[in-house]
C-alpha cells in the first residue's frame, strides 16, 4: 500500500502539470490529486494529450514524504517515473535540528553503556521539535570477524526497529558505523571486513525511503590517515552506489571530523548525493571536563566555565567560517554531526555554549545533531523521563 501511496502521489503531480500547461485549471484538494492519480494509474495505455501542441510532457515531482524527485515523461498515453537522487541541500536542510541517540547501539551490547532505546524515546524526541536523529551503530561487534562477514540477524532486526520507529515520527535518520575501533588501529587490516559491512547494510536498507542517510564511518582518525580514509572512502561509495544509486550519504575527515581537517578531505567529484559531516567540541578543556575516558589530566579541567564571552564566540564563529568557506568552494552542504558539553560542566555554560554552537550552525545553513540524548552529555534526564529545560531551550531555539 505505501508504494501505491507513492506512485499514486507521483501520478498525480505529473498529470497536474500536464493539466497547468494546458491551462486548464489548478487543483489544490488533495483528495482530488491522489483521485487524479489513480484516474492516471489506471489509464496509463490510453490517456493522450488532447489539444497539446506537445506530443511529449516531461517534468519532475517530489510529492511523496521522504522521497527524492522523480523525473516523468508522457508521451502518447505512456507514463514513465524515473527515480532521480535527491538534493543532497534539501536534504540537509531536512535534517534541521536533530539529536543522537549515543550509548545505545554504539556501546559493545546495547544497555552495557546505561542506555536502551525506548520507543517511546522517538515521539518524545519529535514532539520537542527535533527533525532527524543520528543512530549511531557498533556493527563490527555484531558481525562474523572471518568472511563473509556476517551480520547478526538480531542487530540488524534492533536497528530496523530504531529506524522504523523514528521514520514512524515523522524523524530523518542518519545511520552510521560507530566505534570501529580496529578501522583506526589497523585499517589495512579491517577495510575489506569494513567493504563487507557496508555490503550488507546498504543491501539491506536499498527500499527505505530517502529519509535514511548513510554514514560510512564516525570520526576516522590515527593510523587511519586522510590519505588511507580518501582512499577507502572511494570504495564504500562504490559498493553503497551499487544498491543504493540514490541514497545520500554523509562523509566527515580523517582527524575526527574536525573543522581543520577538511582541507585533506577528498570527495569523488562526480558523486553530488554526498553532505560532508565536521563536529565540534572546542574548547575541549570545557567540553570534556572531567570525562573519564580523556584521563588525568581532564580533572584538572574541572570548573572551566564558557560564558559568552567575546572572544569566545568569536573562536566558534571563526572555526565554522572556516568550514564555510570550504563549503562553499567545493559547492558541498554541512552537516555539524557531533557538538556537546559533559555533564561535568555546569548546567549556565553548557546551556550557553550549546546554544552559541547551535545558533552558529543554523545561521551557516548547516543541520545539526547534538551529542546526545540522554547520557553523559544529554539533553534527557531518563530517571526523571524528563528534558533538562535549559539545553533544549538551547536546541530547539525560540525561531524554531
């Protein structure tokens, strides 16, 4: 039924158009426009151009949720719908505000980090205001580590879950690998298992509407160089094309996505279908204070507050401008995948920071997705089922 929906909906856009350049007159009642489609559906061998100097009309449509363009052409009561990619800064700007669902599927099992997705997690999320959601998955502890590489069943069956429940809401996922550790001790030595994985997910995922965006790798870096990451990168979008010719994916840098190192970053020139990923986490001696994983020396971090500052803003507005003008060189749409402060922090300099970062991503055209949800640095307090106000009001800003 929902692939009839969207046939029904492309039909009947294009025979609108058709009926506009005759002039004949403009239909703004959707129950008409889904009643035209079918009346097109089910004469496509007979209908023709009557009075139309035209013997072929060609245009394109994007009527269905979460589809791309699709291109039409009728000629003499043939109708054709030609699947087009998406722009990938439609895409983007789609992406709007979202928020990541860490410490979940990313952790060695999910639960291990503290964190089960719940379903009821995802209407909360899109009733705050949020567009999309970042699902980030740890595939290679749920994969056969000898050829063929095998996926466990029961992970992909979880993550289905997770995307059917946010596209269920309304939400865009981005889905990516996360925490392949090994690809960043000893690439050489994982990427055809890296291949393998993508193979299969890309497989897997090749109906799911435009709406789910795919990620090849969170935060490339150590012996995993600019120069292996370009390489490699070229191949998993030569093996995601191959059953995903359409799907829009999103790339970040080698050294961890960082805004500097974008200069080193090589993209396929001919593939457009691509919005490129940086996060943001600067200063760090504010972002991760006292966090565990960093060391010793991030206690002695503790109490570093961000107020607003002039110069402080000015160091944000200076790294995305950087950003920006890459952007814009390369003609390529931002994604600010990653950007969050620990909980370590106090709650008026998390909630400023993040609304700096925030409002200087929006107002760059960038998409974003906070780090996350409700762990560590989230936004959601799980025991009291509850926002923590003054980091959503950071998100979801009053021009939302």
């Amino acid at each position: 039924m929902d692939r009839l929906y969207r046939e029904i909906c492309y039909a009947s856009t294009a025979l609108l158009v058709v009926l506009r350049r005759k002039a004949m007159f403009k239909v703004k009642n959707g129950a008409l426009c889904i009643a035209a489609g079918l009346v097109l559906i089910l004469a496509v061998n007979c209908v023709s151009v009557k009075d139309s100097k035209e013997s072929v009309v060609k245009g394109t449509t994007s009527d269905a949720p979460g589809e791309g363009e699709r291109e039409f052409t009728l000629e003499k009561g043939h109708f054709d719908l030609i699947k087009l990619p998406p722009d990938p800064f439609k895409q983007n700007k789609r992406l709007g505000r979202g928020i990541n669902l860490g410490n979940a599927l990313d952790a060695p099992n999910e639960g291990e980090w503290g964190v089960m997705l719940k379903e009821e997690y995802f209407k909360i999320i899109a009733d705050a205001g949020f567009d999309s959601v970042r699902i980030p998955c740890r595939w290679s502890n749920h994969a056969l580590e000898k050829k063929p590489y095998t996926i466990d069943p029961n992970f992909f069956g979880r993550v289905d879950w997770a995307i059917k429940n946010a596209l269920k809401n309304n939400l865009y996922v981005m889905l990516n690998i996360h925490h392949y550790l090994e690809m960043n001790s000893d690439p050489n030595g994982n990427s055809e298992r890296f291949l393998g994985l993508w193979q299969q997910i890309a497989e897997h995922y090749k109906d799911y509407p435009d709406s789910l965006l795919f990620e090849p790798l969170n935060e490339p870096t150590e012996k995993l160089t600019a120069e292996l990451w370009n390489d490699l990168l070229k191949k998993a979008l030569a093996v995601v094309r191959k059953s995903n010719p359409h799907r829009t994916v999103v790339i970040g840098p080698a050294g961890s996505n960082a805004v500097h190192s974008l200069r080193r970053l090589e993209i396929p020139e001919g593939d457009r279908n691509i919005i490129v990923s940086v996060h943001y986490y600067d200063p760090s001696q504010f972002t991760h204070q006292g966090a565990e994983w960093v060391g010793e020396k991030s206690k002695e971090w503790l109490g570093t507050t961000w107020t607003g500052e002039k110069r402080q803003k000015q160091e944000i507005k200076h790294n995305f401008k950087r950003a920006a003008d890459w952007a814009k060189k390369h003609n390529r749409p931002i994604s600010l995948g990653e950007f969050g402060a620990y909980e370590k922090a106090d709650m008026d300099s998390r909630a400023a920071w993040t609304a700096y970062v925030a409002k200087t991503a929006i107002e760059n055209g960038w998409s974003f997705h906070y780090w996350e949800f409700c762990s560590g640095f989230g936004a959601f307090d799980q025991e009291k089922n509850a926002w923590k106000e003054p980091l959503l009001k950071a998100l979801i800003q009053p021009d939302k």
